[in-house]
C-alpha cells in the first residue's frame, strides 16, 4: 500500500512539475475571438484592397490563403487557441522588397479595421505591439 501511495505522489508530482502556466488570452477575448480576429483581418484586406500605397503588392497573391494565414497568425500572437502554418515571414515576403511606407501603409489599414470594429485602442494597441518584432523580418527581403 506504502508503494502505491509513494508512486501516485511522484506521479503526480511530475504531472505538476510539467504544467504549462496558464496561457493568458486576455487580448484574444478582447479581440473577439475567432470571429473577432477574422473580422479584423477581412477589413484590413479589404482597406488593403483600396489604398492605392500598397495594393499591388497583392495582385498575384492568393487572398484566401493570406486571409486564412493571417487569421492563424493574429490568433496565435493574441494569446489563442490556434497554431499558425504558414511560412515565416522571411520567407513570405522573400524578393519583395517591402519599404518601411509599404509596411506602415498596411499598419494603418489594420489600425483602420480594428477601429470600423470597435476594438478599444489599448488592445489595438497590445496587438500591434505583439506584431512589430515582425517588421525587420518584412522590410527589405
């Protein structure tokens, strides 16, 4: 019985060791989930589809995938409960040599897709800031 009870106490002590923290998925909420994040998404390609900056940057791409991909990706960097599998963002935009004003053009049609869903700038705000490392990975590949 003293076995018994010493092998489920280091059992489950190595479950606890193991445990992950608990993943905060505060801004994912405050994006609306899912449908939120998808919704920001489509309004950014469609802001996208109409800024004159930018928009040719898109013309031989497949918006269904980007969208599906961007979807994965906002998740993820949300906090999330999705794996995102797409390529990395040096390798997307390999040979397009991307300036900072493409960039900060597509920054913009975001914050402008956030804004036609309401989403309150502090999270708006924490989302950017969770995408920006993203930049050198853009600019100039």
């Amino acid at each position: 019985m003293r076995r018994v009870l010493l092998a489920s106490v280091l059992l489950l002590g190595a479950c606890a060791a193991n445990t992950q923290p608990p993943r905060d998925d505060s801004l994912y909420r405050d994006l609306g989930a899912k449908p939120g994040i998808t919704a920001i998404v489509e309004g950014m390609l469609l802001h996208i589809a109409q800024d004159e900056r930018i928009v040719g940057h898109f013309r031989n791409v497949n918006i269904t995938r980007l969208r599906d991909k961007l979807v994965e990706q906002f998740c993820v960097e949300a906090g999330g409960p999705c794996t995102y599998t797409g390529d990395t963002m040096a390798e997307s935009h390999k040979g397009q040599n991307l300036t900072r004003s493409d960039f900060n053009a597509l920054v913009e049609d975001l914050i402008k897709a956030m804004e036609d869903r309401q989403v309150p700038v502090p999270a708006q705000n924490r989302l950017l800031a969770r995408l920006a490392p993203m930049r050198g990975e853009v600019i100039g590949k």
